[in-house]
C-alpha cells in the first residue's frame, strides 16, 4: 500500500515538474520612472530576468526602458 501512495506522489511531482517548466508566463513589468506596465510573455526563464526592454518608435527612434518584472497574479487579471 505505501508503495502505491509512494508511486502516485513521484508521479504527480513529474507531472508538476513537466508542466511547469513548458508554459507560458505572462510578465507584469513596471517601467522605472514611469506609470507605464508592460505585458510580456516569455517561453522559459524568469520574469524577474527581465531587466531592459528596446523598441522602436514610428519615428524610428531607439527607446530603451528600464523594467522591474514579476509573474504574480494580480486582481485585475481575473475576469469579473
């Protein structure tokens, strides 16, 4: 009987472990200085990685912005 329980716990930690570490996380990133958040979604790693963003505006200039991530959940991300 314990080697059932045994078997059933290394199993659910596996299956945990896989699905953990293929998904999606969406980053809430704030942009220092600002009251910009950015919304990015990465493949592996972690958010708090995260630590500069480069884009480029239409007018075709180079902005770079400084960023604090994290993959926690805020209220507002539930659908009310």
């Amino acid at each position: 009987m314990k080697k059932k329980y045994l078997l059933f716990g290394l199993a659910a930690a596996l299956a945990v472990g896989v699905t953990g570490c293929s998904k999606e996380k969406k980053c809430r990133c704030s942009v220092l200085h600002s009251e910009k958040v950015r919304i990015i979604t990465i493949d592996g790693g972690s958010c708090e990685d995260i630590q500069l963003l480069s884009y480029h505006t239409p007018l075709d200039v180079l902005v770079v912005d400084s960023l604090l991530c994290t993959d926690h959940e805020f209220n507002i991300d539930s659908e009310i």
